[in-house]
C-alpha cells in the first residue's frame, strides 16, 4: 500500500525531475532512487535530496515511480520497471493519457499522471516555480488520491482533467508556457534593429511579461487583453503592419492574427465598439496578399 511515507524513485534529471525531487524531499517525503544517464547532474540531484543513484530504470522496483522523461520515451522506459504490485508508475506528459502506461507496466500496479502548469527551466526557479502552480492530475482509485495528496504537499493545486479533454488541455498550457516564449524571444529580438542587444531588450521586456501575468490572475479574462487592438488604435496598428514588412515580414502572419484574437476580448470589456472593430479589421485585411 502507497502512502505519505512511501519511497518514491524520479527518473529523469532534467529542469522537471528536479523540480519534482527537491520540492518532494523538501515536503519531508522520502525519494529513495535517482534514474540519470547524466553521472554529473544525477548525483548531484540523489546528493542533494539523500538517494542513491542508478544509471538505468531496469529493474527497479519501487512502490512509487515518476516518469519525468520525455513524452516519446515514456513507454520505453515503463517496460524496464518491475513494478510491484500495488504500486504506482506516474507519467509527467500533459499531452498523453494513461494508455502509454497500462500496457507496459504490470496489470496490478496503478498509473497515473502528474502535469505541472508551469514553465521550467534548467536554470529556472525549481521547486519555487512549482509552489502555487497547477498540477493536472489523472488516475485510478489509488494512484488519483495519491498524486493529489502528493501534489498539496508539494505546493500544487490539483486539478483533474477529463481523459479525452487532455490534448486540449495541454494545448492551453503549451500556447503558454512553449509557444508565448518563441514570440518572447521573437519580440526580444526586434531591439537588434535598433542597435541594442538581447540582453538590454530581455532587462526591458521581462517586467512586462511578468505584470502581463500578474494581471491575467488579477483581473482575469477579458480584462487582462489591453494594447492597441484592444483600443482600436488603427494608426499604430497600421504602423506596425509597416514595421514588420520592412524588417520582420515573417512575423506579419502572426501579428496580423495577435490582433484579431484581441478584438473579441475587447469588445467583451466594452473599450471596442462594431465600427472601430471593422475598422480595425480592415487595416489587417489591407495587408493580406
């Protein structure tokens, strides 16, 4: 039987494996086993949180496994388990269901998946990005209590996803915490037109990007969309549209789109009207080809 006190093994140390191992061995749970082909990063990680060791997941038996490998490789890995029964094998994939498990571990041992919300990064906050995030939880009558259980202890909020609602689950997630950041990096990267380097852009840019998010969980949604599509400014719309076709034209399709997507919001507050919607819509559609 699976409970506070049992040992738990984290295979992978990668940004999630570690994350997921201090914030547990913080929590005051035991994590037993640390499975890294990377000598250097997994000892330090098995040091750091009192576990041993181990290059390879063959084999081990521990009542408790979290998978935090990469999606494709999960089922992989799961068939070197010998996972005892009663046990419980979890998955870290937002975008995969339980299947991947089931037919690779033992029928008697219990599956499940444990998704943080939250963007991690090697050089990231770890554990303190993982304290008040969201963590989708699935999984049985056992290992479903057990992950929520384990997620509370950690600083989680579990939230439970339908099992045939994961893909557009994990889509919200990863327009945010994957996609938003090629469109950081892109914006970033604008500031080499004007003679200054990413690292001066990333020191202005970053405080946006945080505030943008204080005021998504403060004010919610629509609130939260604001700017020039949301204010129906045409002219610096149009402005832009000139920009990005002299300098950056293949970021036109996207920031055409960005400003379509922010009208309905605005609308929604009541700071856009029909007309200045239509206008705006129009000065987008000038610069199709």
């Amino acid at each position: 039987m699976v409970d506070r006190s049992t040992p738990i093994t984290i295979v992978g140390a990668g940004a999630l494996g570690q994350a997921l191992a201090r914030s547990i061995h913080a929590a005051g749970r035991p994590v037993d086993t640390i499975v890294s082909r990377s000598n250097e990063r997994g000892a330090t990680l098995a040091e750091e949180v009192n576990a041993q060791l181990v290059n390879s997941a063959r084999d081990i038996a521990s009542a408790a496994v979290i998978l935090c490998v990469p999606d494709d490789h999960i089922t992989g890995v799961a068939e070197l388990l010998e996972a005892p029964a009663g046990g419980i094998v979890t998955h870290c994939a937002g975008s995969r269901g339980l299947d991947v498990l089931r037919n690779a571990v033992s029928t008697s041992a219990h599956v499940g998946s444990l998704h943080p919300v939250m963007v991690l990064a090697q050089a990231g906050r770890g554990p303190d990005a993982l304290r008040g995030a969201t963590a989708a939880i699935e999984g049985d009558e056992v290992s479903g209590p057990w992950l929520s259980d384990l997620a509370t202890d950690i600083g989680m909020r579990p939230v439970d996803i339908p099992p045939d609602q994961r893909a557009l689950y994990h889509l919200s997630a990863a327009m945010v915490g994957g996609l938003m950041t090629g469109l950081l990096a892109a914006a970033a990267d604008l500031w080499q037109l004007l003679d200054l380097d990413r690292d001066t852009a990333v020191s202005a840019l970053a405080p946006m990007v945080r505030e943008a998010g204080r005021n998504l969980e403060v004010l919610g949604v629509p609130a939260v969309v604001m700017g020039p599509a949301a204010r129906g400014d045409t002219g610096t719309i149009q402005k832009h549209l000139d920009e990005l076709a002299d300098h950056a034209p293949h970021l036109l399709p996207l920031y055409r789109e960005l400003v379509l997507l922010s009208i309905p919001y605005a609308q929604e507050q009541g700071i856009l009207d029909t007309d200045t919607a239509s206008a705006v819509q129009r000065v987008i559609d000038s610069t199709r080809s």
